[in-house]
C-alpha cells in the first residue's frame, strides 16, 4: 500500500477491470466493485492531468502522468496507468492498419484482451475478448470490419507488436467527435494493481 499514500509520490499505478468482466456474477460485481476498484481509480484519475479525446462511447485522458479510458456507458470498464504515454493524430488509411494487427495480435494469442466499440446503439455494439488462458478466452460480441469508435488492445507477446514498438504495452486508438483519430500508446508490463485473480487460476 504504500504506492497509496500520498498523491504527489504515487507512481506504478494500473488498474484494470478486464478480468472482472469475465462472465461476472452481476449481483457480486454490482456489490465489489467501488470497494475493490473505487480508491485505486480515483487516485488514478486524479494523477493524470492532459488532453481530453473523448467521444460518445468512451472518455480518454492522456497526460505526462499517465493515461486513462473509461466507458460512457459502463463506468465499470475501466483502464488506466501512470506510465507516460506517446499520443498522436493518425489518418483514417493508418486507422485501419493499427486495427487490423491489433486484430491479428489478438487472434495470435499475443494479447491479454482486446476491445473495440463500434457503435453506441442499445445494445452497444461491442467486442471484448480477454485471453483466460495459454488457448482459452472468453469473447463478447462480434469482431466487424469497420473502422471502431475506440479499440484497446494489452499486448503481452515472445516479440514486438509493431505499431506498438514493444512486446508489451497497450495500444488504444480512439475516433474523435471530429470524425479525426488518435493513437496512444504505452509499453511495458505491468502488474494492474487491485486486479480480480486471473481466472485460468
């Protein structure tokens, strides 16, 4: 805990629910959630002080202290770091190449989750794939090939994504209200703080 004590020298800090929304138990999840997330995100959101590219589905924040991405929709879901992060425009031609490997890295076996959000319908449409295993995951939802609102994808890979530039990190691209892009990403791994145990056990 002593990352936690004091918000001017917390550094090292993840969270992320992904495992958490592994076939939940929605009573339990409902009940645990601000108890097992709430002080950790909090702490994290308050670090991170930058640019806002946001858009209908899903909030981001990026700044020199870290990042963050949370869902509109579904406030539960929920990543963040305060590693520093790079950031930058992309063209809508460089848009579907980052989708497109990060795609394939997920189908490699080479990522820990992916996520992509096409629409904001009701249901949303929505694919969220998290690796539980060595060859076992658990997927929602529907993998499409348009180019999606958000998508994030945890890369843990034997070697570099390339668009990453790094066998571990996250790689998060995000359609703006300006119907523009950006790219963030951060490498390294990291140990999400606070994070449900692994459920491949």
């Amino acid at each position: 805990m002593n990352e936690l004590r004091s918000a001017n020298t917390l550094t090292g800090l993840s969270v992320s629910t992904d495992a958490t929304l592994v076939d939940p138990d929605w009573e339990v999840f409902a009940a645990d959630h601000d108890r097992r997330f709430g002080l950790a995100i909090s702490l994290l959101k308050s670090q991170v002080r930058g640019r806002r590219y946001d858009n209908e589905v899903m909030k981001l924040r990026v700044g020199t202290a870290g990042f963050y991405v949370q869902s509109r929709r579904f406030p539960a879901a929920f990543y963040g770091d305060t590693v520093k992060p790079e950031g930058h425009r992309v063209s809508p031609e460089e848009v579907d190449l980052l989708v497109w490997e990060a795609v394939a890295t997920y189908r490699a076996g080479d990522a820990r989750s992916l996520t992509c959000v096409y629409a904001d319908d009701d249901p949303p449409d929505v694919f969220f794939g998290y690796r539980t295993g060595p060859r076992r995951r658990y997927e929602l939802g529907l993998l499409r090939s348009l180019r999606p609102l958000h998508l994030r994808v945890v890369v843990e890979a034997e070697s570099a994504m390339e668009s990453l530039g790094a066998d571990n990190g996250v790689l998060i691209v995000q359609r703006l209200t300006d119907e523009s892009h950006v790219v963030v990403r951060a490498t390294g791994r990291r140990q999400p703080y606070l994070a449900f145990p692994d459920p491949s056990g």
